[in-house]
C-alpha cells in the first residue's frame, strides 16, 4: 500500500524564500555605517569571557546571559568583528518575519501571515534594531511565537504546542529581563480562558506554567532586586506620560528617538486598522478575534505594568519595555489591513507602508549617530603611545574605549561611589574602577594621561574637580568631538599626573537656592535637597515627602517680586536634586485633591530631570515655581 504525501504549495514556498531573502539583503544595508555604541561595545567586551563568567557579568548588568552565550558561540565560529556582533540582530528579525508562515498563517491564513512578514521587515524600529548588537529582535521573534503557540495551545490543546510555548516562553525569560511581562500577563490570561472554556487542557498549562517559573527563578530573583529594593507608594516622574507615549509610538520611530513625523499619523492609522479588526471580527463571530484580544491585551497591559515598575523600582526606557511585544502588535495592524478584499489596494497599501518608512530606514543607514568614536580614534592614533592611559568619567566612553583602544589601559573614575552599583564593571578586566582616594596611586607612573568625558554627561565636573585639586595638570587645551546626538559628543584632554589628593582637603560647597514665580506672598517655602542617588519621584500622593532620602531640607519666607532665597551649608561635592514647593497654609506637605496637586512646585532640571552638580565652594541654582490650572 502505497503512502500518499500531501502536495507542496511550490508557489507558496517561492514567495516566502523570495520575501525572506529581499528582506535579509534589505535589513544589511547600511549594517556597519555606524560604530558600536557602548551598549553594543558591552556585548563585545562580555562574549569575550567564559559562559560561566558570562552568566555572573550578566546578571551583574541586570539581564539574562541567554543572548550573551548564544552570541559568543555564533563569534567563536565566524569570528569577532563588527558584523558578526550584529548579523545575529538581522536573523532575528527574518525569523519573526518568518512566523508568518507558521503560527499566523496556520491561525490567520496565508494572506495575514505574508503581509505581516512585509510589515516587519518593514517597521522602521525593527529594522533599526537589526543593525544593534543587542538582545532586541531575538526578545520580539520568541515572545511573539510564545504568545502565537500560546494562544493555540489553550484552545487546540496539543502537546506539540504546548512544547512549544514551554520551551519559547523559558527562551524569551532568558533572553530579556523586561520579556517578564507579557510573558506573565499571557500565562494569566491563558489560565482564565482555560478554566472557563478548556478544562482539559488545564493539566498541560501547570506543567508548562510551573516549569518555566522554575527555570525562571534565578533570573526572577535579579530582575525584582531593585523593585523589592525601592519599593514605595511614591509617584510617578513628572514625564511618565510622554513616556509611556513613546513606547505606543515606538514600533513607527527609530532606535534612536529622534522624530521625522511620521511616527503618530501611522500609529493613528495602525490603531483604526486594528479597531476595524476587533469590530469584524466580533461582529461576524469569527475565532481570529480572540487571538487578536488576546494579544492586544498583552500588549497595553504591558506597558501598564512597565509604568508600575518605572515607578516602583526606578525610572526604564518605556520604549525597551515594549519591544518584546512589538509583533503581536504588528499581527493585529496585519489582520486588520489583510480585511481589504481588493487585491490591487491591499499591495498599494504594503508598499505606501514601505514607502513611508523608507526615511527612518535610511537615515539611520546613512548618519553615523552613535559616537564620533571614529574621529576620535584618527585624532588619537598617531599621539598616544602604549604606555599611556585613558581616563573616563563616564561608563560610556569607557566602554567605548576600552573597546576601541584595548592596547591602553582604561580606568574609570567615580568620585565616592561605590563602583558595585556599576552595571558589568568587571566585563571590561583588567581595565579598572577607582575612587578618588587611590587615584593616585591609579595614575601616577603614566606619562600622558588621557582624559575622556561626555560633556552632557553628570559626571561631567569630576574631572573639573580634580584638576581644581591638583590631582591632575593639563598639558593641551581640551579637543571636543561631536555627534549628531549631543549626548554621545567626547571631548579629550591631554594631561599629567599631579599631587596626591589628601583626605583632609575639605570637599564641601554652600548651595544658594533662589525660588521664582511664586504667585502669592502667603505662608512659606520648603527645599529639600536630595542625595545624589535619588532622583524622584519626590513625595507620595498624601503630600509627604520623600524624607528617606532627604539629605537637608530648608524653609524660607517670600520676599520681594515674589522670590524665597534659602541656603544649605556644608554639602559635600556630588551630584543632588532638588525639589520645593509653595506652602502656602503652613502646614509642612504639599496639598493634594482629588489626586491632583494643588499647590506650586518646581526642581532643578539639568542633564536629568532633578539632577545638577556640586563642584565649588559656591554653587548657585534656581526653581521656577509652576502651579496646577
């Protein structure tokens, strides 16, 4: 008896393996136009080390090592270069694109499946993140197929797909620290469906459920470190909002935030597509509504639950938070643009898509945004010697550096900090951390000292400070280099070393604080001043503030033209926040109503939002007071 083989859809195969490859040669384009930045110099300089230290380091930088170890394995084999570091980033992306002919089209159909792969090869922020050495697009391809086998698995119940979601669900964990989420918000809600509608497949969902929160307990444990930390009834930063309005616009901007106004009519059309697909769907009682509840309620309560976590642990890039469910987003814009039954505008539709993110695309391919490392590295090739060393006031430059000038040593200067709270420090070994009380001893038997900085960054003054205390002596006016980005502009000072710094020098500034705009010359205002480890949120929502991390508080009367003027002396140099606020009844809090503020306030906003510099005898600040409506 012969077996009958079910007939291959050669058209179908063709047009996938023709899509995937015009997809492949499209996300290179312009992969090495620009540097590695220093996350990216991170991954190179943790790849380098054994996976057991690889799985230490990581966890040290607050993310799992899965990425790390499946990177090094991939540059052991095909070597340590620039393209390597990101081709990986490019693969991710095909193989989420190539869900479309798996898990979408057995769910969706093959027309849904094909015009989501064309969306994702085509959404401006996935195709930037290709060209990062970064866990990005591995974090979208296996939370998107752990949602997708997911879904199946609780109303199909097969073991095949429970496997799968098993084993996607544990990779996308091990993969992202911030996949936590939907993964989470997706085994709950699976939960629900099943006890209601799918008992039997109730036995199959613990299994799967209570392994992967075996698996996930080491990386659990670091990740809620800090929550558990900081934990507080506090509210959120006064930019939380925006925030959140990033990561919605997120998949139509680019890696690097900068905005070409595009981003909000797409989403805004991306949105009513995606209404139009609820609504269908609904309406016309068709299962493929489920599958798109199910992920658009990962995706928002994701965010939702990012937005607790920014305010409970501390403040996140929004943006990172959704990354992983970037996908089941774009499934959602597929089906409901797939609804066009006209052929000809469906393809119209692809390519006006396409088109339209054609100049994130290009831009970022074109403009070295990332660091003027490239200059930096001509301007210091033909004056630096081996024997000399770098000097960094920033982690950034000096994981650039130690990268890109390994044959030098790199120390990394933080004033008093504790260099534990470091993300990673020990990736970079035997590169250094040092404090200002050894220094010296750090840098005394150098000729030339070279001193790297980040002119935006808020350890900017340290290197001001040590010059100031002859710990160091300039030789050469500082050189500055710029990016298109101000954040990532180097400048680089050539220098020698000085005296040793003594202990007994005291380090200390009288800080002037002028308060503007008060509207009334009624009761008083209150400073407080805040250590250089906390920034925000400043008091909860009764009005107290945040006197754990006070570090001074002061009350001043208001004087003439509406003004308060108050002093805190003594402050050791460092970084601090500042925030103040009108009282105007005198009775020591900040008035609330109805959750809402009702009395004047301000802070100091610098480089971050509350921060700014102690580096002189005295230093002078002002607060422009702002009232609620």
């Amino acid at each position: 008896m012969k077996i009958r083989l079910p007939e291959k859809d050669y058209k179908f195969i063709i047009s996938w393996i023709l899509l995937l490859a015009a997809g492949l040669y499209y996300l290179n384009i312009g992969i090495l136009s620009n540097n590695l930045w220093h996350e990216e110099t991170l991954t190179a300089a943790i790849i380098k080390h054994p996976i057991s230290d690889i799985c230490r380091i990581a966890y040290n930088n607050g993310q799992p090592p899965l990425y790390f170890i499946l990177l090094k394995i991939f540059s052991d084999i095909f070597g340590y270069t620039e393209f390597t570091l990101r081709f990986p980033s490019v693969i991710g992306v095909i193989c989420i694109a190539a869900l479309g002919a798996g898990p979408v089209k057995r769910i969706f159909g093959k027309r849904v499946g094909f015009v989501y792969a064309f969306f994702i090869l085509s959404t401006p922020f996935i195709t930037n993140i290709a060209h990062e050495a970064k866990m990005y697009t591995w974090s979208i391809f296996f939370t998107t197929s752990s949602i997708l086998y997911g879904y199946l698995a609780a109303m199909e119940n097969r073991k095949t797909d429970w496997l799968r979601f098993l084993l996607l669900t544990v990779a996308s964990l091990n993969i992202y620290n911030y996949a936590v989420f939907p993964a989470a918000i997706a085994m709950y809600i699976m939960l629900r469906w099943i006890f209601v509608k799918n008992r039997y497949a109730l036995k199959r969902y613990i299994i799967s459920a209570a392994t992967v929160i075996i698996i996930y307990i080491p990386s659990a444990l670091n990740f809620f470190k800090p929550m558990v930390k900081n934990l507080s009834d506090f509210i959120w930063p006064l930019d939380t909002l925006p925030a959140i309005l990033r990561a919605f616009l997120a998949p139509f901007s680019n890696f690097y935030g900068i905005s070409l106004y595009i981003e909000i009519p797409i989403f805004i059309i991306s949105v009513a597509f995606i209404a139009v697909a609820l609504f269908n769907t609904f309406i016309n009682k068709k299962a493929h509504g489920l599958m798109i509840s199910f992920g658009m309620a990962v995706y928002l309560i994701t965010i939702i639950l990012g937005a607790i976590y920014s305010t409970v642990a501390s403040p996140v890039f929004f943006e990172r938070i959704s990354i992983p469910v970037m996908g089941v987003f774009i499934i959602a814009f597929s089906y409901g643009v797939s609804l066009i039954r006209e052929r000809e505008y469906l393809i119209l539709i692809c390519i006006l898509f396409f088109i339209i993110s054609l100049p994130h695309a290009f831009y970022i391919s074109s403009e070295n945004l990332s660091s003027p490392i490239e200059k930096t590295t001509e301007y210091l090739e033909k004056r630096i010697a081996p024997n000399d060393v770098f000097v960094h006031f920033d982690e950034e430059t000096y994981n650039l550096f130690s990268y890109y000038f390994p044959k030098n040593k790199n120390i990394l200067y933080i004033g008093n900090n504790n260099h534990k709270e470091l993300s990673a420090y020990d990736a970079y070994y035997p590169n250094e951390i040092v404090t200002w009380f050894n220094f010296y001893e750090s840098i005394k038997d150098y000729k030339n000292i070279w001193l790297i900085n980040h002119p935006n960054s808020e350890n900017y003054s340290y290197q001001t400070k040590l010059i100031y205390l002859g710990a160091i002596k300039s030789t050469e006016s500082t050189k500055r280099f710029f990016s298109q980005i101000p954040f990532f502009d180097i400048s680089i000072t050539k220098a020698v070393a000085g005296n040793r710094i003594s202990e007994s020098i005291p380090l200390t500034s009288d800080i002037k604080v002028k308060i503007n705009l008060l509207n009334s010359y009624s009761g008083q205002v209150i400073v407080k001043l805040f250590n250089k480890n906390w920034n925000g949120p400043f008091i909860n929502k009764t009005g107290k503030t945040n006197d754990a991390n006070t570090f001074a508080t002061q009350k001043g009367s208001i004087i003439k033209n509406a003004t308060s003027e108050v002093t805190f002396e003594n402050i050791p140099y460092g970084n601090y926040s500042i925030f103040a606020f009108h009282d105007k009844n005198n009775n020591n809090i900040l008035d609330f109503k109805d959750g809402k503020i009702k009395e004047g306030f301000g802070n100091v906003m610098f480089y971050n939002p509350g921060i700014f510099f102690v580096e002189s005898e005295k230093t002078q600040v002002e607060i422009n007071l702002i009232y609620p409506p």
